[in-house]
C-alpha cells in the first residue's frame, strides 16, 4: 500500500514539474495531454469532506474548553485586574455621566459577561431557552389567574398580588431583587402592590463552606478555620456574610454567592427580550407611558452594579469620607485596604448593634427616639442637599442602632449595604430643585407646569390630561396650605403627586422617584421614633444653604413692600436698633406685616428658635407703609437677612433727612434697596442707593 502511494505522489510531482517546464515550448506533446491539469485534480478537503466537517466541529468546542481557560487567563483578566487596581486607587464619587454611559450600553454588558463566563459560549442559548421554558411554567397561572380576577373578581386582586409575590421568589434573586425594585415604584404600580411587595423577602439558601474556601482560593485569599464562623449570620440574595477576625480586627467577610451573577445575567437578558418584544407588538396607551423598557434597562443597570462587590467598596470609602466629621454618631463600616477586596469577597469592619425595628420596639425612652429621628433625617438630608450621593435603599433592615458606650443616652447610628446609591446630575438637580421651590412656595400652577414640561413623555400628554393634573394639583397645594406645620407630611405630598402623575399618565423621572420614595420612608421612620417629629423644621439648615432652594423668584416679586421715614428722629432711632442687633447676631428674619414690623433672631441650637424678638409699629416709625404679601391667606414677607450689610447701608441715613425701604428685583434676584437722601455742607441734596442682596423665605419655612 504505501510504496503504491509513493510512487502515485511522485508520478503527479514529476508530471507537474515537466508540465510548467515545457508547456510553452512543446503544448501539443502527447505525454503531456495525457496528464490531468492541477485545476482537475480535487483539493484533499473535498474529497475527504465528511472527515473534515468531523474534525473541525469536533475539535474546535474541545479546544475551547481546554485552552480557553488559559487565554482568558492570559488577555481578558490582566485587563480586569488593573480595572480593579484603578477602583482602589480613585476614590472619587462615580461620575453620572458614566452611571448614564452603563445605563445606555446594558445590552453590551449583558452579552459580554455571558459569552465571556466560565462555561462554554455555545450553550449560552440553550441554558436560555430553558430558563425561559422555567419561567414560563411559573408565571403561566399567574398570568391566567389575573385575567381571571381583572374580568370577573376584582375583589381578588390582593391575592394575585401574593400569588405573583411567591413566584418571584420561586425564581431566584433577579426576581426578587425585581420584585423589590418594583415596591418602590409608587408612581408606576398600585398602593395595595407596592405594600405586598414591600414585604418580599429574598430567603435565599446558603452556600457550602466548601463553596466559600473555594472562592477564596480562586481570589488568592487564605483564611484558617479558626479565624472565621463557618455558620453565615445572614445570606441575601446576592451574597452572604461571616463573622471573621484577622489579626485583632473583627471583621465581616462579605461572599458573593458562586456563580449568582450568571444566574441573574440569563434572567436580565430574557427580560430584556421580553420587554422589547412587549413593547413592539402590544401599543396599548399603559404600555406607552409606563416605557418599561426604560424602566427595565434602569433596573439591569441596578442589578449590573449590586453583583460586582467592588462597586460597594468604592461607596463605602465615599460615604465614609462624607460623614468623617460625624462619626461619633453617624457610621458606615470601614474598609480596611490593605486587606483584597475583588468582584467576589468584601471585607470590612464589623458593627454591633440592633437592626432599626427592633430598637424602636425595645427603645421606650422618648427623647433618644427623638434624637435618633432627627439624626437619621439630617444623615439623609446630608446626602441629598450636600453630597449629592445618596443612599438608593433604604430600608429599616438596612439600619443599625446602638447607644454610646461612654454616653449611653446618645444613639449611633449605622448605615449598610450601600451597593446601591444614586446621584443626580445637572439637569435633574435643576428639575428637582424647581419643582422643590414651586411646592415650598405653594405654587401649584408652577409645580403642575415643571412635571408637565419636564416629563420624559411631555409630546404624549393630551390637553386633557394637563387640565387634570394641574386642577388636582391645585386642590392638593390648597390642602396643604391650611395643614399646620407641626403636621405637615412632606412624604405625602410626594406620594401623592406620584400618585397624580400615574392617573394622568404624568412619567416621573427614575432619579425623582428614588429621591421621593427615600423621603418617604425616612420621614415615615421619623415618625414612627416621634409622633411629634417635624421634618420641615429638620431640613430647614440644609434649605437655607442653596439659595435656590428657599427663594422663588417667579412668586417673590408678586409682593410688594414700600416704607418711607421723613423725619430725621426716627430715622436714627432705627439706625439705633439695627445698630444693636448687628452685635448680637450677623444675620437674621425681617418679618413684615400689614401692621407690624418684626425683627427676629434665632439660636444656633439644632431645630431653630427664637433668642431675640423686636416689634416695631409702622404708624409710629414710618410716613409710608405698603405690604402686599405672598397671598391674601398668608400676607406676610418673611426676609432673611444679613444686618451687617443692613447697618452698612444705613451709615450714610445718620444725617439724612429721608430714607426710602422697597423690595425689588436685580439681577432677576431679590433684594432689599436702601435710598437716603443728605443735605451736603454746600447745601446741595444727594441721594445714596444700595441693594442688599437677601432670601425670600417660602411659607412652608415661616
């Protein structure tokens, strides 16, 4: 056999070799002719064609699966590990142009990490046909059950509401964390299905200990037996947490569940399908103003950050950062750098203390609740108004409490899982800010316009609709305007103009939402610590810090006020006053009346106060006296000021012979102009005008 093979291959060589040589000096030579052309002759993998198919769909899975561990080990981790090396090393707040660049590029991320995961790419779409056919034979009753209760019992929508709870937590963290997501969505979903939701819990199984030491060893991270509790104290649905010691540090160890970011990428991606099918094939009006793709992509952007623990070790450093000046009272747990932190093992301080519920339950003393209210308010109001990083879940399972050791009647408390976190970025802190203002100053017309205008879905609301909103907006203001402050619940007002904005098809912006519901809950939670809490009175320093936040310009220069002191007498009787109270205090409230003048100062004790009241009667210092305040129900100006800027003003009226007070507008701000008019020595008259600059203070704030 293989001499015949031989001499076949050098018969055709030779063959080929005298055809190049002689076919253009001898074309019509017979031996020639007789030889087969090289273009005749099949290539050998044509005529071997079964066996190479064979080969080829054999050998290239076989390879993937053997090599393709070391190519990835070799190209794409490199890449992460200095991923991860920059993350230590800037601990600056994640930019919001890069939250918006994740939010917009979700389907990328989807893929890679699917196709770029441990197993094999090619059985990505089989493991995804069968999870759907999974959720499939969950959700198939449940879907058939609300067709049922909507068409023929709507008295059973409560128990489809549970029904459709249970499911979600049959089908594992996505859903749950799905389902969570959805509970703070007041704006989108129904009141009774925010409350069942709000009681999902993940109840995820815990992994092995074996599973544990496993992950460490891949992260290069060794740890004796001794050193660590292998009983986890608590398991999520994304991670589970020891109690551990190094050294003399108690720590808590933080483990990701192994594999549980793949399992969510699988249900992100089918949902992601799903919601676009949705959205192409159904064009009912609900569908259109509830944009769940939007609202599918912000909640993959959510669940694409709490998977990857490296994301709430950077949170954890910033927040600990923010609140470095407060860390007698207000905690994060410290992460200790010069332990590894990777994607899937966290470490840091270990915090004693009860979870929120139970402290209020055991807690009786009124004033630590009261102290504890006001300071997990000012935390949050800290967040919102000065950092502008936030805390995106709270929640009381969330919250920590415990007393001062050396102070057993000071509450500490302690902020965790911080995974989560929202900022807002110029065009929503000028939208939120806006529409702050508007209800602060009770302008419901304004209030109305700003959620219309700005709504994301603004082209798509019909005239009708408008109306609508801005007449219940209206009655809303209205109610509000007669509640006493004491009793004012800022939470309620913004649950219900979330509530406004879902009956006329109003879309919120997801950021506005976050910040609305995080208000809720903490006002609720104050409350709940002290029935007489009073949140606009807690978050009046932080309001009086932007001056945006407590001047309204479109409604400020709707008042009017005009004074006018004729006779010189009075006139240094008030430069007297304004003398005296510049030494007692640089700033402080201006409050005009229809028939007195008052000039307040406060106290630098938390909450507010009075130190120093002063009534002045117009009829017996001014000449001329005009008011007209914010609205005939409160006709007041309440002006905040700064007397020193007041007293300078004032120097050139000590031998004026008349002095001009109006409320006006520079600038397209507000101010108060001082005019004084002076006989010079060469009996010639001058006139003196100087605009102080000052806060207009919104009712809500009086």
């Amino acid at each position: 056999m293989f001499p015949r093979i031989t001499s076949h291959l050098v018969r055709y060589s030779s063959a080929y070799i005298r055809h190049s040589r002689l076919v253009l000096r001898s074309p019509s030579r017979r031996y020639l002719s007789e030889l087969p052309r090289r273009g005749q002759i099949r290539p050998w993998y044509r005529r071997f064609w079964p066996l190479t198919i064979t080969v080829v769909s054999a050998g290239i899975p076989i390879g993937y699966v053997i090599y393709g561990k070391y190519l990835r080990d070799l190209f794409p981790l490199i890449q992460a590990d200095r991923k991860e090396e920059n993350i230590d090393e800037n601990t600056e707040s994640v930019p919001q142009s890069e939250l918006d660049k994740l939010l917009s590029q979700t389907q990328h991320l989807l893929n890679s990490e699917l196709y770029t995961n441990r197993s094999s790419a090619f059985l990505v779409p089989i493991r995804l046909f069968f999870r759907t056919l999974k959720l499939i034979v969950i959700f198939t009753p449940v879907l058939i059950f609300y067709f049922y209760q909507d068409t023929f019992a709507p008295h059973l929508y409560e128990k489809w509401c549970y029904t459709l709870r249970r499911s979600f937590e049959l089908c594992g963290p996505c859903f749950i964390k799905l389902g969570q997501w959805m509970a703070t969505r007041p704006d989108l979903f129904s009141t009774e299905f925010c409350s069942v939701f709000n009681e999902l819990h993940s109840n995820a199984p815990t992994h092995s200990e074996s599973q544990t030491r496993r992950l460490l060893e891949e992260n290069h991270i060794y740890i004796k037996s001794s050193n660590f509790l292998t009983k986890p104290l608590a398991s999520g649905a994304i991670a589970q947490v020891y109690r551990c010691k190094v050294g003399d540090l108690n720590l808590i160890m933080k483990v990701r569940h192994p594999d549980v970011q793949y399992t969510i990428y699988y249900d992100l991606k089918i949902l992601n399908i799903f919601t676009r099918l949705l959205t192409k094939f159904v064009s009912k009006e609900t569908f259109q103003w509830l944009n769940i793709e939007d609202n599918i992509q912000a909640f993959t952007k959510n669940m694409l950050l709490q998977t990857n623990l490296m994301i709430e070790t950077k949170n954890l450093q910033i927040f600990e950062r923010n609140f470095q000046k407060y860390q007698s009272s207000i905690k994060f747990p410290h992460v200790y750098l010069s332990l590894p932190t990777t994607q899937d093992i966290l470490f840091q301080s270990y915090e004693s203390g009860q979870l929120l519920n139970d402290f209020m339950e055991s807690c009786t003393d009124p004033e630590i609740r009261k102290k504890l209210a006001y300071l997990g308010v000012n935390a949050y109001l800290k967040m919102l108004f000065v950092d502008n990083f936030i805390h995106a879940d709270l929640h009381p399972g969330n919250i920590l409490v415990r007393l001062d050791e050396k102070n057993p009647r000071e509450p500490i408390i302690i902020f965790l899982d911080v995974g989560l976190t929202s900022s807002l970025n110029r065009r929503d802190k000028r939208n939120f800010y806006d529409l702050f203002r508007a209800i602060a100053n009770y302008d419901s017309t304004e209030a109305a316009t700003l959620l219309i205008e700005r709504a994301p879905n603004a082209e798509e609301i019909d005239e009708q609709s408008k109306i609508g909103f801005r007449k219940e907006m209206a009655v809303l203001i209205e109610k509000v305007l007669h509640t006493p402050l004491k009793h004012l619940e800022v939470g309620l007002i913004l649950r219900s103009v979330l509530d406004l904005g879902k009956k006329y098809h109003i879309k919120m912006e997801s950021n506005f939402t976050t910040l609305a519901l995080g208000t809720i809950i903490i006002e609720g939670i104050g409350r709940q610590l002290d029935p007489e809490f009073d949140f606009v009175n807690a978050a009046r320093p932080f309001l009086q810090k932007d001056f945006r936040l407590i001047t309204n310009t479109s409604v400020s220069f709707k008042m009017k006020f005009r004074a006018k002191l004729h006779n010189s007498t009075t006139i240094n009787k008030f430069t007297k006053i304004i003398t005296g109270v510049s030494k007692m205090a640089k700033s402080g409230v201006l409050r005009l009346t229809a028939d007195k003048l008052y000039l307040i100062l406060g106290d630098k004790s938390f909450g507010g106060g009075v130190s120093l009241w002063i009534e002045l009667d117009p009829i017996r210092f001014f000449d001329d006296y005009i008011m007209d305040g914010l609205s005939p129900l409160a006709n007041e100006i309440y002006i905040e000021i700064m007397f020193e800027e007041l007293l300078r003003a004032l120097k050139p009226a000590q031998q004026a012979r008349l002095l001009k007070l109006r409320l006006i507008k520079k600038h397209n701000n507000p101010c108060l102009s001082i005019d004084t008019e002076v006989i010079s020595s060469a009996m010639t008259e001058r006139q003196f005008t100087c605009d102080i600059p000052i806060h207009l203070l919104a009712h809500k704030h009086w």
